[in-house]
C-alpha cells in the first residue's frame, strides 16, 4: 500500500517527535525480527544529479558513527509526521561546523504496530555502523539527511532495484545502503563517488 505525502508534510517530517524518548545514554532500538509494513509514505522530492550538488547544498558533511535512536516518529494528535531521530557520534567533519560531538540525524521513517513505514526508499540508520553524511541544518538541533537516501552512504552495504515493502523483516534489509525501484543505479553511482571522495 502506498501512501502520500504532501510536501507540507514532508518538511514536518523533520520536526521532533512529543511521543516516548530515550533518556541519556539509553537507545531505542529495531529488533531484526521487526517487520516492514505495507505501508510505504511517498513524498515528492528533487533526485540529485551528481555528488557536487549534494555536496554543494549540504550544511554539513561528515563520517558518523550511529549510537542509537532517541525517539521514533509517529503521526501528532494534529495530523503531522514527525521524522525518529537517531543520535550519531561524528567521527569526521568534511565540510561544515558542528559545534558537539554527537548530533541527532532526523530519519524519515515511523514505527507502527504494522511494522517500520519508510518515507520513499529510506532504509534505517543501522546501530554501531558508520557513514558518510550530507546533512542540512533544521534551525533546531536536528540535522536532516538531504535529499532522502541519497544523504546517507555506508562503505559496505548493498544497493537494490527492490522495493523496501518486498522485504519482510529489519534483518532482512540491514545489508542494503538503499533500496528503490527507479532509483538504484543513479546512487550507485554517486556513492561510487562518494567512497572515492571520502574513504581514504
């Protein structure tokens, strides 16, 4: 099932969440055993033509380390989608200024009782894994992964033609970087270049 997203509530996304959070140093976590929910938000976004527009319009860029998720999004009681918001460990900053060690990424997915319900093509941050970042700045210490998933690169995970609503469980998508239909090979590409750039 298919679902759309007005780009009202599509800029929302980014906005923290009222619902249940972690307390210092304790994370919200996905269970392998999760399931991927049917439901999959659509929202209308620019794909990116190259690594130099990515980079060009990100405020920060950097290698981060996910320590874990601090709340996950939900629909508010007046109707808009909040993003769940994950806490990463900035191991190298690119380009950009942060002023913490540790920054919390606006991830565009809820948890449901029906299982985890992506924005698009969004595949969840994972857990004790690194990345490479391009982020815009929310205005509200909450940094948002630009242009969807093509904001977000993982040396050794996988690209896929598949649709994340093929998949049944969270285990099952760990091993990809980012799955879409129509869109897997123009990331491919730039992530191409994205390792080239950044992983030396």
């Amino acid at each position: 099932m298919l679902k759309v997203v007005s780009l009202l509530s599509l800029a929302i996304i980014f906005l923290t969440g009222c619902n249940d959070s972690a307390s210092v140093n304790e994370y919200l976590t996905l269970d392998d055993d999760q399931k991927i929910s049917d439901v999959q938000l659509s929202a209308s976004y620019p794909v990116p033509s190259s690594l130099e527009q990515i980079e060009r319009e990100a405020d920060l860029i950097v290698k981060g380390k996910v320590l874990g998720i601090q709340s996950f999004g939900e629909y508010t009681e007046e109707g808009d989608l909040t993003s769940t918001i994950t806490e990463v460990d900035v191991l190298e900053v690119f380009e950009g200024e942060t002023d913490s060690e540790r920054i919390l990424v606006a991830e565009p997915y809820r948890l449901t009782d029906e299982g985890i319900e992506p924005v698009g093509h969004y595949v969840p941050l994972e857990a004790e894994e690194e990345y490479y970042f391009f982020l815009t700045d929310s205005g509200e210490d909450i940094w948002m992964i630009h242009f969807m998933g093509f904001g977000k690169y993982h040396e050794e995970k996988e690209v896929s033609n598949q649709s994340i609503t093929s998949f049944s469980s969270y285990e099952d998508i760990k091993a990809y970087d980012f799955l879409s239909s129509s869109e897997a090979n123009k990331y491919s590409d730039i992530k191409e270049d994205v390792l080239s750039e950044y992983s030396k």
